[in-house]
C-alpha cells in the first residue's frame, strides 16, 4: 500500500518529524553492484531534500541491474514505510525485497532467503509515494537489507532517495544500561569488590 500524499502531511504520519535518517549510521552503508564505489551513501537524506539529487546517485553496474543496500542504524527503529525515487527511462528500481537485523548477506543469500516483505514499485520520479510495511513486523530493526533485484528495462537501476519513516528508541546501539531500584538494602547483596570480583557502575 502506498501513501500518494493527496493530503496535508502533517495531518497525517507522513511529515518530515517520522523520518529515520538522522537515525541511520551512515559511515557503515554499503551497496554490492554499486558503479561508484560509495555513492550508496549519497541517496540517504533529508526528506525535505529527497528530490534535489546533485547529480549524485546510486546506480548498478552497466548490463546488471541488481542491487542490494545494507543499512545500519544507530538505534532499534520501528519503521511504518518506504519510500524510494529512482531514475527515469526505465531505471527505476521495479521491485523491492526486505530483510530485517541479517548482515553479511550477498545476492545469493538475498535470492534464496525468504523476505521479511516485498513491493511491486511503480517509478517514483517525484517522490510522493511511499511503501507501507507491515509494522507489527518491523519492530526493534537494528539493520536492514533492501534487494532491489531488477529494473524496469533499462541497462542499469538508478536510485536518487532511500527514506524510512517511523520511530526510534532512545536507547543507542551498544550501549546497555541496568537500573536497580531499592526499598529496603538487603546487606548480603552487597558484597565487596574482593568477593563479586568488580564493581557499580553509575549510568547517567
């Protein structure tokens, strides 16, 4: 389902306040196909700022039209939708396929595995449509995996946005806090250093 953005969007979940990509980790995204070695990263941006491309893209090799995006995020998210702006004469990406919190995976991997979702997309030239997921599925997403496996007939897929819309924890990634709330102190749960063998450690 697609959201066509016939409506004021700050009515609706679609304002510029639900996009992820301050949330993205943007020095680890990487694409496998890509011409330009790291030009993946170029298509990751505000959502106000989705259509002014710069000339920079993302775009496969010449006569292979598949690609495969990894993105990293800095936080678990929740993501309700997708939105992708690809090129024009047939080099828009025509099919989108998802994988959620996998890393490593190669086209092999992405051709065989079962997705998490997958979109029939229509050319997006203009960036006012958006791909909803199926939340309940897209639910504490550290990474995801997008397979775009083919175009819509040109030699090449060209891509100029990747946009995700949803929340984002407070909690970062890596970092693990433990709160301990005390009525009453219990004396033999508070053992030296010498016998626990470490310490407290206070989490601002």
């Amino acid at each position: 389902m697609a959201c066509t953005h016939d409506h004021s969007c700050e009515d609706h979940d679609c304002s510029s306040n639900w996009s992820l990509y301050k949330h993205i980790d943007l020095a680890k995204v990487t694409a496998l196909n890509e011409a330009n070695p790291g030009s993946v990263k170029s298509v990751f941006k505000a959502w106000e700022e989705r259509l002014n491309s710069s000339g920079e893209r993302l775009e496969s090799n010449e006569g292979d039209p598949e690609l495969l995006v990894y993105i990293p995020f800095t936080s678990d998210v929740k993501i309700k939708s997708i939105s992708v702006v690809g090129g024009a004469d047939g080099t828009s990406p025509s099919k989108l396929r998802v994988f959620i919190n996998r890393e490593g995976i190669d086209f092999s991997d992405a051709q065989s595995m079962q997705p998490v979702q997958e979109w029939e997309l229509v050319e997006n030239l203009q960036g006012v449509l958006e791909y909803q997921t199926r939340y309940s599925k897209f639910q504490s997403v550290a990474n995801i995996t997008l397979h775009f496996p083919e175009s819509f007939g040109g030699d090449t897929t060209q891509i100029h946005y990747i946009g995700f819309k949803g929340e984002a924890t407070r909690l970062k990634r890596d970092v693990v806090a433990t709160i301990v709330y005390e009525i009453t102190p219990n004396p033999s749960d508070h053992k030296t250093r010498a016998e626990t063998g470490g310490g407290l450690s206070h989490v601002e």
